[in-house]
C-alpha cells in the first residue's frame, strides 16, 4: 500500500507566489529519511514534494505499470539492482550532473553501468542483526558465518525479506549465488527455509523485528542494525565469515517525468553534502554516503573492515537475470510449506 508524505509549504514558510513548482518523488529508504528529504528540499528551494515511501521491488513494479503514464519524476534511494534493471527497460532516462565530480569512484560505477541512468548515493553490506538479549535467554550463540544460520538452534528465529517486494532480499540470494554458486545457493536457501519463521515485505522489516524482540536474527543491511541500537534497543550485527554483498544504493530520473525541470534539480541536491547528511541527522541511517566530502555517520560499518565479494553490479542488475532468480526463489524456496 502507498503512503504518501506531503510536506507542507504553509509549514515550511513558502507562499503560493514563492512556490517554485511541484515534484513527485518515489523514495525507497526509511520513512524518516524521506521526511527528511522532502522538508529540506521544500525548504532550500520552494518546490513542493509529493513522497511515496515504499520498498524498491514494489517501486519497481509500479513504475512498470506507469510506464505510457508516469506519476513520479525521481525515484530516489533502494538497492541498485532494480535501478539498473528500471536503466535496462528504459524507464529512466539519461543525466549528468555538475556534482558527479564530488563523488566516489563507486558512485559513478554505477552510472556508467547504467548508460547514466542511476547514480550512487549511498553504500552498505549485508550481514546478520540478532537481538542480544533474546538470544542470551534462550542460550543461543550469536551467527558469525552464512553456514551458522542452517543449524538447529536457528529453528523459526530467522527472517529475511520476500525478493519480490524487497531489493535487500534480492541482494541477499545474489550474493549467495556469487559466493557459492548458483546450484549451492538455492540449496543453502531451501535448507535455511525451516528456519525462517516469516518473509517480509520490507527489507528493514526483519532487522526491526529482532530490535523489538520479535525474532532472534535478521539477514539485512548491518546499518539498519546500528541504527536500531543507537535507537536504545539490544541489537547487535555481524557480517559472515564467508564475505557478504553489499549495495550501491541509487537514485534515477524517471522517464516521462512531467517536472523535469525539479527532478534534475532534485538530483543536483541529493548528490551535495549537506543532502547526504539527511539520512543521518533525520532518521539515524548509516549507510556510506557517495558524496566523499559527507563524513561516514558516526557508528557507522566501515565497509573497507569487512570482507566483500566482488559483487557483479552489471550481471545482476539486468532485468532478466533478476526475474530469473525471483522466479527461482518463489519456485524453490518460497512455495516451500511452513
């Protein structure tokens, strides 16, 4: 379901004479972030923002469905798969920004790959959030390796999110296939299913469960895990021993967009420093920010101290390698009985 976030111009200050157009943003990070995010932009240039929070898979699909009429102009943050696959099926056009020279070298990977399409705007690895204190009541030792999370003592205390709707899952089960091998890894992933008590929409959904006491353990991003211990619950993270994958999270002009004119100085915007600082100072994200002059988040995961594979952005970032493996998993792994 949609949830739309309008921040206000009366609020903000701006008259209707001041009002520098409209913007319609589809926005796949956490809901404070995109709070954050409208209500600065709004406030630094007069554009009112219409926000659409939700998962980057069902952001995907949507724009899919909109593509002879779209509704949104920016499609900002979510993992980079499904934003080189959006590149692929040409339903985001081309653009070069005046602030691409501020950027990582990753950053700008992602942009050549996508033919200029979606560009880096933050980075993190996935691994294992466990809520310390669940554990520890019920004596079960913390995982440190993909392997841990197949044993015994895991039964019905793992959750991950359903690929379809999240691009963190897709991640995960792309990560694995490039780690082990794709026959290996839909076996490692129907062998970890009986541990698996429930596949969420939401690719932060897990991790929050495990903050709340709700599950043992989560196979998500290791930022979120941080986020929710600043936040004052017992969560704790790891990532495997093995080597994990990790995200170039994105953000792409949508084609068609009817404000053009907003969504590039949208882009503009989110690409300087002081935008990438919102995911922190409005929600508490830890994600690496691309812009090398914002500082890594304080607690923040240094991903240069963990172990990541060389995670193949351009193979699986294309359109039909990622319905390939979704069509797999929901075959294999999620028509699996409970």
């Amino acid at each position: 379901m949609r949830l739309w976030v309008l921040a206000g111009l009366v609020a903000m200050g701006v008259t209707g004479a001041q009002a520098q157009g409209t913007l319609n943003v589809y926005c796949s990070v956490q809901m404070e972030w995109c709070q954050g995010l409208a209500t600065q932009f709004q406030r630094d240039t007069g554009i009112r923002v219409n926000m659409t929070q939700r998962g980057s898979g069902e952001t995907l699909a949507a724009m899919r469905a909109e593509s002879q009429n779209p509704r949104g102009d920016v499609w900002f943050g979510g993992t980079g798969d499904p934003h080189l696959a959006a590149a692929e099926e040409n339903l985001t056009q081309s653009y070069e920004s005046a602030n691409n020279a501020q950027l990582h070298p990753w950053a700008l990977t992602q942009w050549r790959q996508s033919n200029q399409r979606a560009i880096g705007v933050y980075a993190g690895a996935i691994g294992f959030g466990f809520n310390t204190e669940l554990l520890a009541r019920r004596n079960i030792a913390a995982p440190a390796c993909w392997a841990d999370l197949l044993e015994p003592r895991f039964r019905g205390e793992i959750q991950m999110a359903n690929p379809n709707s999240s691009g963190t899952a897709y991640v995960v089960i792309a990560t694995l296939v490039q780690l082990m091998g794709e026959e290996p890894a839909f076996a490692y992933l129907r062998r970890l299913h009986p541990n698996v008590n429930s596949y969420t929409r939401s690719g932060t959904a897990p991790i929050k469960a495990v903050a709340r006491g709700e599950t043992g353990v989560s196979i998500s991003f290791v930022h979120d895990a941080v986020t929710e211990r600043n936040a004052g619950f017992p969560a704790a993270w790891a990532t495997p021993c093995e080597g994990t994958g990790y995200e170039i999270g994105s953000m792409s002009i949508i084609r068609g967009a009817r404000n053009i004119a907003q969504a590039r100085r949208f882009y503009d915007w989110a690409l300087t420093a002081p935008a990438q600082r919102l995911g922190f100072e409005a929600g508490g994200q830890l994600q690496q920010p691309s812009n090398r002059e914002a500082p890594l988040p304080p607690n923040a995961p240094d991903l240069g101290a963990i172990r990541l594979i060389e995670y193949d952005f351009a193979r699986y970032g294309r359109a039909a390698e990622r319905r390939r493996l979704i069509e797999r998993w929901d075959r294999e792994v999620g028509a699996l009985p409970r």
